[in-house]
C-alpha cells in the first residue's frame, strides 16, 4: 500500500511524510528528491533550463516510476494536479491532502529558493494556493488537518485512513 501526501508548497509533505513513514515502518520516498537524483540537476536548475513544463513531464515520470513501489511518497505542491498522475496515485494506493492555510505555508516558503515562489508575489501564491486547493480536494481520497504539529498531522492521518484511532 502507498500513501500520497499531497498539498501546496509549505504544508509539511516531506516532514510529515517521514515522520508517518517511521511510524509505520515502511520506506519513505520524497517525490522532489527522485526527480532530481534521475535529472541529475536541481529543481531550480530543471526549471531554469528547460522551463516549467518540461519538469511536469519528468513529474508524470517520476509518478508512473514510483507506482511500483509501496509506502510513504510525499509529492511536489504540483504532483497530483494532472489527472493523469492523480489516477495513477489513485490505482495505487490513497492521496492524502495535507490541509493548511496559505499563511503557514507562505512563512514557510516566502525566502526558498522554489522556482514558483520566485516567479509570484505572495497574492499570486495566495490565488494559485486557492486554486489548487479545489484540484487537491478532487483529487484526494482523504484530507487530513496538518495545520498543528508534525506529530499531531501523523496522528490526524492514521486517524482518517483508519490505521489508528485517535486515542492512542
Ligand atoms: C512545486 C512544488 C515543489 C517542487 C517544484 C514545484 C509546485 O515541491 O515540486 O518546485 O508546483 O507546487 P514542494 O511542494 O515539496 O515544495
């Protein structure tokens, strides 16, 4: 089984998603990271030099790769916006949405160095966080409150997958 940990930029993807991985002691894939070990560049550099959609397809890529694999994936803030790549994620195990409010995301991102924080003001990321978030809901099977601690959002997920009660 594998679960997805999508959401926007800043939400907690990659830390939560480590943390749920030790958890349930399974292997724990930062979708981000695969894309840049098989590139051999950066994200930043992906974009700088081949443009946006050229790092979606590696995205696409890097979705149909790690359907073989079980276990934690955390997603870039874009990963499960083309159907194509949700259907996939889907077939393969559940999405789960990290649900956070833009302004804690932005305090998280406003100074790194992502490609699409650099190229938009903080009212364009707050529109694209209000956009996305209607695909993200689409698309997820099920949405967890990641708004608190790292801990409390691995509690609040085995929680809404039915892996934990809340109790424990
Ligand atoms: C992106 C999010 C980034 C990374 C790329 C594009 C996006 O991942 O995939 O910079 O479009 O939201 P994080 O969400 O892990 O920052």
């Amino acid at each position: 089984m594998t679960i997805y940990l999508c959401g926007f930029m800043g939400c907690g993807k990659s830390t939560i998603g480590e943390k749920l991985a030790q958890k349930l002691n399974c292997n724990f894939i930062d979708m981000d990271d695969y894309i840049e070990q098989q590139a051999g560049m950066t994200i930043p550099e992906i974009f700088e030099k081949f443009g946006e959609p050229y790092f979606r397809d590696l995205e696409t890529q890097a979705v149909r790769d790690l359907a073989q694999r079980s276990g934690v994936i955390s997603c870039g803030g874009g990963a499960m916006l083309r159907d194509v790549n949700a259907e996939i994620a889907r077939k393969n195990g559940f999405i789960v949405l990290l649900d956070v409010p833009f302004r804690t995301c932005w305090y998280r991102i406003a100074d790194s160095d992502r490609p699409i924080v650099k190229k938009n003001t903080r009212q364009q990321l707050e529109e694209l966080y209000h956009e996305r978030y209607v695909i993200y809901q689409k698309h997820a099977t099920h949405i967890a409150d990641a708004s608190h601690s790292p801990t409390a959002a691995v509690s609040e997920i085995l929680n809404v997958l039915g892996l934990e009660s809340k109790e424990n």
